[in-house]
C-alpha cells in the first residue's frame, strides 16, 4: 500500500500538528444568568454546574474566568413576575437591575467583550419574545421595544447586541437606531437560524421565561427546514448583521456548515442547554467520560463551521485545557 493514513496517527506530536480544527477558550461564549439582589448562587436543577448570580458573585464568577483565559460573555436576566408586562417596558427602565449589572461588569473588567440579549420575553407577562394581541405575535410592534431595548444595552456598555426573537426586519431596525444613536461600534450578532426546539427547557426553567399561551413556532424555524436557513442569513446579512448564528447547534451541524459556505462573516452557534444537560446527566450516571465528551461535541460545532460557541461547558472547557 504507498498510502497509509494511520502513518499520521502513529504518535500524539503527529496528530497535533496535522490536526485540521483547532478549538481554544478564545472561540468561547459563556452564557451567565443574572437575578436581582445580593449573595445569590442559586444552582439550576435542570442544567447542573450552572448557576443564577446576583451582581456582586457574578463579578467574582467573571474574574476566574477571565483568569481561565474565558473573555466573551453573554447574560441573560431573570426578571421577577411583577416587573413584566405586556410592552415588556422593563426592559429599558432606568432602574432596570440587568442594565446596571452590564455596567458594572464593564466597568470592573473593561477589556472583556459583553453580549447582550435582545428579545421581550423575560420582561413580558405573556413569555414570548414579540408583543402578542389576540393570541398573535405582531411583528412590527416589537420591532419599536427591541430598539428601545438595544439602545439601553448600548447606552450599559454592552459590545455585541444579540436579537434573540426572529422577529422579520429585526436586525435592520436595531442596526438603524443603534446608528441614529451613534452606537456604529456596537455590534450585532444575529440569531439568524433559531429553531423551534425541543432543547430550551433547561434555559426557561433558569429564567422562568416559558410562554403563557401557545408555543414560538410562528416565529422560530422549522426544524425539518434548511433552505430557509439561507434566506434569514441573506436577509441578516443585508440588513447589517456582523455576525450570524445557530441555534441549537448539535442538531444543526449542516446548517452551521451552510452558513458558513455562503457566507463572508463570522458564524457562531449556540450549544443550548437541553445539549449541554444531556452531556451532565449521562456523566453523572456513569453512561459518558464527561470531559471527553463535552470535548468532542465542542470540536463537532467548531469543525462544522463556528467560529464561535455560545456553550454553558465554557468554565469547565477552560479548566479542562489548563489541566
């Protein structure tokens, strides 16, 4: 045989260097769940190793992980019921506990990038994520309070916007009053392929921001779809998005891979919790070796195509890499 592939597995020098995806902390985004209040580390039941936090922990939290070499964050906040209503008018309240969290963070650590979450769903008393009349999601009325919304996220210090609620025209509306407010460096990373999953349960029971009523399939994808896929891409991409992701990822590999063949920007995809619990569960009955297949599924997304992971296994990957 003049062809023996196994000659470049032969020893663990070989295989590094002709190792074709590379996958550090600095593809990372850690997703941080924020409550109101003080002392607070409130472990999620469905999702273990992650955690709610009160600002002043989550400052902590947030230093071991810039010392683990973790500097993208996003939060996401978990608003009391009595604080939401229809117009999801907390969201941009100048006593709103998120906004004043996302400026101490960058306050305290000024050089770490910070997303934020852009969708009405925590703040609405209905749970969903565009402003609902008689039963329906109107999508140009939301359109108006995801761009009050951003506007105070900028105005927090927040370096990335993340539109969250496939609301069609989002990302141009955001774009154009970011701009109008001279924020032309905040960027926009768009969740541009967001399926109507079965993945999310473990996220919803962490900020109890699940729907009132109905279900979010008039605005999230399809799973069964993937063309599709490329029409939200094209459109985020005319409409200003500097970066586009997928969500969820480990069932959408080839949509990741899509995206990332058609297109001239950064990809990114979200390793979403119902994946992330799945992996902790099994280790901890003994069924996965938690550290290589937490590996793995990482290296999955980032060989399909991402150049950045939103994943809850962030803090663990990076202990992992130091050991």
């Amino acid at each position: 045989m003049q062809i023996r592939p196994r000659r470049n597995r032969k020893s663990p020098v070989i295989r590094d260097m002709v190792q074709e995806t590379k996958l550090g902390t600095e593809n990372l985004i850690y997703p941080l769940f924020l409550e109101d209040g003080v002392g607070i580390k409130r472990e999620i039941s469905s999702l273990p190793n992650n955690f709610r936090w009160s600002i002043d922990l989550l400052l902590k939290e947030i230093e071991e992980c810039i010392d683990l070499g973790i500097n993208t964050f996003d939060i996401f906040p978990a608003v009391n019921e009595n604080l939401k209503d229809k117009l999801a008018s907390y969201s941009y309240a100048s006593d709103n506990f998120y906004l004043d969290a996302i400026h101490q963070i960058k306050g305290n650590f000024p050089d770490c990038v910070l997303m934020t979450d852009v969708a009405m769903d925590p703040y609405s008393s209905d749970g969903h994520d565009g402003f609902v009349e008689n039963g329906k999601i109107i999508n140009d009325k939301t359109l108006t309070i995801l761009g009050k919304m951003s506007i105070a996220q900028a105005q927090a210090g927040a370096d990335i916007i993340g539109p969250s609620d496939m609301m069609d025209g989002r990302v141009g509306f955001i774009r154009q009053e970011l701009d109008r407010n001279d924020f032309q460096e905040v960027s926009i990373m768009s969740y541009t392929a967001k399926y109507a999953s079965a993945f999310y349960s473990p996220f919803r029971d962490a900020l109890d921001s699940a729907p009132k009523s109905g279900d979010k399939k008039t605005y999230q994808m399809n799973p069964a779809n993937k063309r599709e896929a490329l029409l939200e891409a094209q459109l985020d991409f005319e409409e200003g998005a500097d970066m586009m992701m997928v969500k969820p990822a480990l069932c959408y590999l080839d949509v990741i891979h899509l995206l990332k063949e058609n297109f001239d920007i950064p990809i990114t995809a979200y390793n979403v919790s119902g994946e992330c619990a799945m992996v902790y569960a099994a280790s901890q009955n003994g069924w996965l070796n938690y550290e290589a297949a937490m590996t793995e599924m990482l290296l999955s997304i980032k060989r399909a195509g991402a150049d950045g992971i939103l994943t809850y296994f962030a803090k663990d990957f990076a202990k992992f890499c130091k050991k």
